[in-house]
C-alpha cells in the first residue's frame, strides 16, 4: 500500500505545477508578443490625413516589431465604428486603434448614443501626431487679418457664415470657440464633409471654416482661399508664414487634434510598454518625424500615462465648449 503522506506529496506537487503553466501561459504569450500579424484599426476612409499617418506608422511598426501590422479601414458614424470596434476587441494586442481625438474627446458630448465609454474602454498606448487647422475664408472678401474678421462680424451680426463638416465636428467647434472669446455672433452652416463646405467658401457661398492645414495648404497655394491664422500655439511647417490665433490677437485660443495608437482596455503592461517603446524609436527618427512634419502634422510621443491625461483634458475641455455653445446631441 502506498505512502499516504507520499502521495499527498505528489499530488500538491502535480497540481503546483499545473497552477504554474496555467499562470506562465499569459506570461510566455507576452514576452513572445507578437508571433502573428497585427490588424490596426483606422476609423476613417482610405487617402485621408488620418488613414495616410496611420499607414505611415504602420510601415515603420511592421519593422520594428517583426510582424506585419494591417490597416483596417472601418469609417462610420464620425469614427465611432472604429473605435467601438477596438473598445470591444480581446485584450491580446492583435487589434489596435489608430485613432483620432474627435471620436474619443468630441462625440461623446455631441452623440447620444456612443457604445463605449471613451475614458475607460480603451488603453492609449502612445499620441503619435498633434495637428492644427487652419482658419480659411474667402479670398474676394476685404478680410486679412483676425481682427478685420472680428470687427466685420461685430458690424455685421449673424451675416458671418463659417461651414463644417457637421453639427459636433471639431472644426464646428472650432468656430464656436471663436465666436464665444470674441463676443461675436456668427452662423453656423453644417455639411456632410469638410470638401463641400470648403467648395462654398471657394465659391462665396459662406464667409470662412477651419480646415486642417494639409489640406487646406493646396488650396491657399493656389490662391483659392485666404488663410488668417492656424489654431496651434507655434506655426505650423507647411504654412509658416500664417500667425497663430494667438499671436493673431486671441489670447488663450488653441485648438489641437491628435492621432495616437491606442488598445482595448485590460490590454497587459508588458505589451503596452513593447508597442510604447516601438513607437518612441519611430518617433525619434529624423527621417520619420520630417515625412510626418510634410503633411503638416507634429510629431509627439507620449507615455501612456501621458496619452491618457491629454485624453481626458481634451474631454473635459470639449465638454466645456459643447455645454457653454448649447449644442444639441443628436
């Protein structure tokens, strides 16, 4: 008859070690992270700045993590899509967010009906990029200046049309800011895009409308629309020469989008601190940093813990515009 107290022995030791694999296995996936290619979701349509940066990034991660990384084109809903689609992915890394500030700072104050919750459902990883617009109006217009534009709209109440791409977008806000810390009245006229309302600017049909400056920078080349200043607090590359809202005479006016990669929450720290560090090394390359300077953007990495309380300043200070210019959720 067998030893009891051997047996008991072995049991205890059999089933330490089973606990062991069960608790290495996360551990061993983690440190092998990735072995497969990774699909990164963008949560726009394909050619524009947003998809056009995101496949940038994604060329360079493919190289530094040794897989491929895909991108996922799923627009809708003012990117809501995307990044829903992202907020309810496994925690595995295989999935990540290209994403833009609008659906995670602005929607959730616009929309009544965002499936995640935009501080909790997701895990920032790194901010890549900060952008700028551009304020544009028309060029037969005797304005040239940020203070022409204000004192015309003080003498002309309500007449001071400015277009957008729809009612929440943060070129929509964009003009409210302006209008509240000038004391103006202007008229909002909402579109489905940003390339209508600017063909009306072109056209004359409305006064003027933010833009972001790498696609506004053709048109102002061309002589097609005039620009008055940029939204950042430093100018910006592709448009030098145009002042900032500040320097323009609007003390404390800034307004500033991102791009930043971004993954379900849960997402384990040592695949977070991997993708980090990846995306630190891209963003410390000369070469990289110009190419993404050329499309008018500024190059910025971040911390996680960094990237996570720019995310909730820009949803508390969105919140802030939305409340205090009564707009309506749709």
């Amino acid at each position: 008859m067998p030893d009891s107290s051997a047996l008991t022995r072995r049991r205890l030791l059999a089933g330490a070690g089973a606990a062991l694999a069960t608790t290495a296995a996360p551990a061993f996936a983690q440190a092998d992270y990735p072995n497969r290619p990774i699909r990164m979701v963008v949560s726009y349509p394909p050619g524009g700045p947003v998809d056009s940066a995101g496949r940038l990034v994604a060329q360079q991660l493919s190289a530094r993590l040794g897989q491929q990384v895909v991108i996922d084109n799923r627009p809708g809903a003012g990117g809501i899509i995307g990044h829903d689609a992202v907020a309810k992915a496994p925690a595995d890394g295989y999935l990540l967010l290209f994403g833009a500030s609008p659906p995670q700072t602005i929607s959730p104050h616009v929309q009544s009906k965002v499936p995640f919750d935009p501080l909790k459902d997701h895990q920032p990883i790194s901010l890549v990029v900060n952008y700028a617009n551009v304020l544009c109006v028309n060029p037969d217009l005797p304005i040239r200046t940020l203070k022409e534009l204000i004192d015309y709209a003080r003498a002309n109440p309500e007449k001071v049309t400015y277009g957008s791409a729809g009612v929440g977008g943060s070129n929509h806000l964009a003009g409210e800011l302006l209008a509240k810390m000038s004391g103006t009245k202007m008229v909002h006229v909402p579109y489905k895009g940003n390339n209508p309302a600017m063909m009306d600017v072109i056209g004359g049909k409305i006064t003027m409308m933010f833009d972001i400056t790498n696609t506004a920078a053709s048109l102002i080349r061309a002589g097609k629309v005039r620009p008055i200043a940029v939204t950042s607090k430093r100018r910006n590359r592709v448009l030098p020469d145009v002042p900032t809202m500040i320097e323009a005479g609007l003390p404390g006016y800034e307004v500033v989008g991102w791009f930043g990669v971004l993954g379900p929450a849960g997402l384990p720290r040592p695949i977070v601190d991997r993708l980090n560090g990846a995306l630190r090394q891209i963003l410390a390359d000369p070469a990289f940093v110009e190419r993404l300077q050329g499309l008018g953007l500024d190059p910025e990495s971040s911390s996680p813990e960094e990237f996570q309380a720019l995310i909730r300043r820009d949803f508390e200070f969105w919140g802030k515009v939305v409340r205090d210019a009564n707009v309506p959720r749709e």
